[in-house]
C-alpha cells in the first residue's frame, strides 16, 4: 500500500483572518452600524470577536443592554476570543491592585478616554503572571455569565503579551495568541512608548512572520501573529497589498496566513478601510 494513500492534498492557499479588538472602553450604535456595513458589503466573512469584560465592570454597566449590543454582531460562524487592557474597574473587580504605571505613551503620558474608567493605557505585562491570572479568570466568568462563550484564542491589549502574560493565559487553558506584530504599521506612534515596548516583546516578528510556538511554564502556546495590525494604523492599500505579497510567496505545500482587522470603538472611523481591502483583493484575486 502506498504511504500516500487516504492523504488529502489542497493547493496551498492564503489563509486570511480578521478580527475585532473590543477595548473595553464603551459601545456605540454608530459603531455596530459600522459591523452591519461590513457584513452587507461582504457577507460570506466572518470574524474572530476578542471582547472584553470590561464593558460589563463599568460603575454604570447595564449588562443586558451590553450583551445584546454585542450579539447583535457576533454572529454564529464567528469566533470568539478575550482580549483585556487593564481597566481600573476590571482589575479591582478580580481582586487585584490597580497599577497606574508604565503607560504605553510613556513619561507619564495620559490619553483621556472618559471618567468612568481609567487604566486602558496600562500595559499588560506590568501585572504579575498570578495577578493577571486573576483578570484573566474574572473576565471569562463576567463574559460566560452573560452568555458570550469564549474559545481558546486571546490578544493582549496594545499587543503586549510578555512572558507574564502569556503564562498566565496558557493557564486558564487559552491554546492560541494572536498579540505578535510588526511596529512598521504603527509609523503615527513612533513619538510614544508603544512601539518600543512592542518591538522588546516581538524582536523578531516581521509582517512576514507565520505562526510559531512558544513556550510557557504552564504549557505550549500557538502564536498566529497579527501580521497586518488593525485598521487604525492601516490604508486599505496597504492591507490589500500585504495579502497579495503573501499570494505572491505562496510555496508547493505550505498555506501561509495573514491577518487584518480593526477596533469595535473606531469601527465608524476605519470599518470601511477593511470593506475596501477586501474588495481590492478579491477584485485582483476572487474569493
């Protein structure tokens, strides 16, 4: 009998992701009309959601209202992951002590973003793995009881997901991160401190970079790199262009994955430039 024999081959292929990153911040109608318009401009594609609990530990959260603005448009061939900045609010509710430092900005630097809350500038890893174990656990109990089943992915707010970060997920059972990306999209922050706490996480992570694992204390964790950002940082040319140089170094055997997406709080800002991409590239490509 032939080795060969039962295997299944496919032409390799470009397989692209997009996601959704909710910041925590808040949920706006004109923000889920941007969903709809992505949906009726492309409505064959779906989504990976990475929600976060926050929205449900604000002082004045209406939990019913906040699930069903969310249902409305995760639909059932989504998929769902967490995604947590640490807000005040999240971090106390999971019993932990909030942290005011280090800012992503940097030097102290705040960026307003309403009194109800503070702590989105935070970055992740200044939390201890047992700490942000804690978030983590709150935040898949606050989202499960409000009935948004999570998966097994995860992305770190700002893309900050460090070696304490990482170990803490890996044991609440999430298999998947989708943090590692490349700094060449974030040119508009280059004056802050984002990109270099990015590039002292992700070395090594290009736009080109393919999935890879890493090793945690508490098991192996596979990284699928955000290789194109989200579309705050992002032309729809370049998204379409970042596809079609993966097409283009497409081998015999191997698919390769790309990634795109945007943020549910700017999703009326910048949705469009993801309905373009896709245009462009199935324009160029087919589906």
């Amino acid at each position: 009998m032939s080795l060969l024999a039962g295997c299944v081959f496919h032409q390799p292929r470009v397989r692209v992701a997009i996601s959704v990153d909710w910041e925590g911040r808040e949920i706006s109608a004109v923000n889920l009309q941007a969903f709809a318009n992505l949906r009726n401009a492309h409505p064959q594609v779906p989504l990976t959601h990475f929600l976060n609990a926050a929205y449900f530990t604000k002082p004045d959260a209406n939990p019913a209202k906040i699930t069903e603005q969310m249902l409305a448009v995760v639909l059932p061939k989504d998929e769902i992951g967490l995604h947590i900045h640490p807000w005040q609010s999240l971090v106390e509710a999971s019993g932990v002590t909030f942290r005011s430092e280090p800012t992503i900005w940097g030097n102290g630097r705040r960026m307003r973003v309403g009194l109800r809350d503070s702590g989105h500038e935070i970055s992740v890893e200044a939390y201890e793995t047992d700490e942000f174990q804690a978030i983590v656990r709150k935040s898949k109990e606050i989202l499960t009881a409000n009935g948004l089943e999570l998966g097994t992915s995860f992305r770190a707010g700002a893309w900050l997901a460090g070696p304490h970060v990482r170990e803490a997920i890996r044991r609440e059972g999430f298999l998947v991160d989708s943090s590692a990306t490349d700094t060449k999209w974030h040119d508009e922050l280059d004056d802050y401190e984002l990109p270099r706490m990015m590039r002292e996480i992700w070395p090594n992570v290009t736009s080109r970079t393919q999935p890879f694992i890493i090793k945690t204390r508490a098991g192996d964790l596979l990284e699928m790199p955000d290789t194109g950002a989200l579309a705050d940082y992002v032309t729809a040319e370049e998204m379409a262009d970042h596809i079609s140089n993966a097409i283009a170094e497409l081998g015999d055997s191997q698919d390769r994955f790309v990634h795109i997406g945007f943020h549910q709080e700017t999703a009326a800002r910048y949705v469009y430039r993801v309905i373009n991409a896709i245009r462009m590239v199935t324009a160029k490509h087919g589906d």
